[in-house]
C-alpha cells in the first residue's frame, strides 16, 4: 500500500512525522506522502522541515516518506504560484485541496487546480466532465479518499475517470492512527466506488512514480 496524502502536526494532524511513519509501516504501508495543509501563510515553514525530517527517516527506515503539501481553501488566482513555490521548496507531492462537498471551497479551485503545476486533486467532489479531461490531458491524478464526508463522491470521480480516462490515486487523508488504512481497508474503498481490483492495481502502480522521482 502506497499513501500519498496524509497531515501531520504541522498542520491538523495530531502526530509528528516521525510516529505516523512509524505507525504507517506497522500497518504494512511502504512509503507515505506527508502533505500537511498550507497556503501563503505557512507554506515556506512546512516543506523545508519536512524534506529535511524525510532525509533523516529514510536513511534508516524500510518505509519511505515523501514530503509534499496540501494546497488548502486557496484563492483559486494563488493556486498556480503557490504550486511553483512548493515545487522550489523541495515537496515531491503537491496536492490540491479540491471542492469536497463536506467543506465550503471556493468554486472554480478544481478548475485552478487543473491548469497548475500539481499532482494530485485531492476529493474533487462533484467534478465536471470538462474538468476530468483536463486531468487526464495534464497528467494528474484525481483521488479516490478513504476520508469520511470526502468519500461520499468518490462513485461519481471513479466513474467519469474510467469514461473519460483520468488516472486515480487511492489515498487516506490520515489526520490521526486510526484513519491510516491498510491495503485490505483500501481494496474494499475501491470496490465501493464502483471500480475492481484491477483499478485497484493500477492506483497503486500510479501511486509507484512518486517513488521514482522523490
């Protein structure tokens, strides 16, 4: 199992990186995204402590951890540039915090989200056809999430992917031990969004190229 989104204490998380690495590969996860949740305020702090807390944990664990970022509740105009700052920071996973219907994000961030210089759309909630196709066009993955309330549209973004051929990512959006999933957990969030152990395959070889390039 390859989870490339997850928060720490660096933002709303409630373990340090180094214990929800520890606890992630007791579950028999072998590498993990640490993405905590930034925007203009925080983004120059996070990235720099946890590239350099990566560095020190993958020279002496068998799991590996990436360190990325959470583009969170951003004016949709800030999303491109803080996209690129995270890039020069050193995050190897920038993810964009997309229109979940169980938050009140701004209309038109999918949309920013998709012209800019990121990985993953995390939760999209009710994405349009259009917005689909730009995924697939540029590369980035939508996210199918183990998370409560950003789950519930997880039928709708599998469906329009295999329509309209976008990649997807299976991820936990872990704040805390308990919502961390083991790939049996994983398999069955899969199914329940309509898609076969095939996706399933398949997401997580998608999820393998961040191994490649961090």
């Amino acid at each position: 199992m390859i989870d490339l989104h997850t928060h720490s204490l660096f933002s709303d998380g409630v373990l340090v990186p180094s214990e929800l690495v520890r606890r992630a590969q007791v579950l028999g996860i072998r590498a993990i995204g640490v993405t905590d949740h930034a925007d203009a305020s925080n983004l120059d702090f996070i990235i720099p402590r946890l590239v350099a807390v990566s560095e020190k944990l993958n020279s002496f664990n068998e799991i590996r951890m990436i360190p990325g970022i959470e583009l969170t509740h951003v004016p949709p105009p800030q999303i491109a540039s803080l996209a690129e700052q995270a890039h020069s920071l050193g995050a190897k996973i920038v993810v964009a915090h997309g229109e979940t219907i169980a938050e009140p994000v701004v209309s038109g961030t999918n949309r920013a989200a998709l012209t800019a210089e990121i990985d993953i759309l995390a939760h999209p909630g009710l994405i349009s056809e259009e917005e689909v196709k730009m995924a697939a066009e540029r590369g980035i993955f939508l996210e199918i999430s183990a998370r409560k309330g950003h789950s519930l549209t997880n039928g709708h973004v599998a469906r329009l992917a295999k329509k309209l051929g976008a990649s997807l990512v299976l991820n936990s959006d872990a704040h805390e031990p308990s919502d961390l999933v083991t790939r049996q957990q994983a398999m069955k969030i899969a199914l329940g969004a309509g898609l076969n152990e095939t996706d399933f395959e398949r997401m997580q070889k998608n999820a393998e190229s961040f191994l490649v390039s961090s």
